[in-house]
C-alpha cells in the first residue's frame, strides 16, 4: 500500500512525540536525564520550511521542563545550511553539525548539568 502525503505527515508528527525508535516517550528520556543518564531525542521535521523548522525546534525545547539539563541540537549538515537557530538560552551549550544524524530530523542530546 502506497502512504499518500497526508498520512507521511501524520506518522511525522507522531513520531515527533517519541523518542528513538518510538519505544519510549520523551518525559521518560528527559526524566533519565535527569536521573544522570545522558539521553537523546529524536525528532524528524516534519516541514522543509527553514523557519517552520526552527518553530519546531523551539517547541520540542520549550515542551518538556528541561531545568538542570544541558542541551545540544545535532543537524545533519545539510539540514544546517542556513538554517535559523533558537534564541541563546542557558541551558543550550551548543549547535553541531553532525553526518550521523539522518536528513530530515534533528536530536537533541541532554545531559545534566553538574
């Protein structure tokens, strides 16, 4: 069976709100972290839009209490170029350009701060 568009969107958006491998949520993975045991989220864009995935960004960022975690953004290279970053906030120590992370996602890696 052939996906059509509107339902790729949908398994985008839904996977947005797991984290790797969609077997565990997010507030598990934040609260891990929290715990000590760095983790790292895995959020697929679900626009091609640079500034609507900045928008997506900024709402995985502001939709868990991140407080005394430590965060980086990973971007595959060519999802980097040119892309807007969020606003500097405390807790984001870093934007990096990775060739591991797939085209088409970001991760955020979160580790608590000492």
């Amino acid at each position: 069976m052939e996906k059509s568009t509107g339902s790729d969107r949908i398994s985008k958006l839904q996977a947005a709100n797991r984290g790797p491998g969609a077997d565990r949520p997010k507030h598990e993975i934040v609260a891990d972290a929290k715990a000590g045991k760095p983790g790292k989220l895995t959020v697929p864009f679900v626009s091609g839009d640079r500034q609507t995935r900045l928008q997506e960004i900024q709402r995985v960022l502001d939709s868990h209490t991140l407080d005394g975690l430590s965060i980086k953004i990973l971007l595959n290279p060519a999802d980097a170029a040119d892309q807007p970053l969020p606003e500097p906030r405390p807790d984001l120590i870093a934007v990096v350009d990775r060739r591991d992370v797939p085209a088409g996602e970001f991760h955020i890696e979160l580790t608590r701060t000492r």
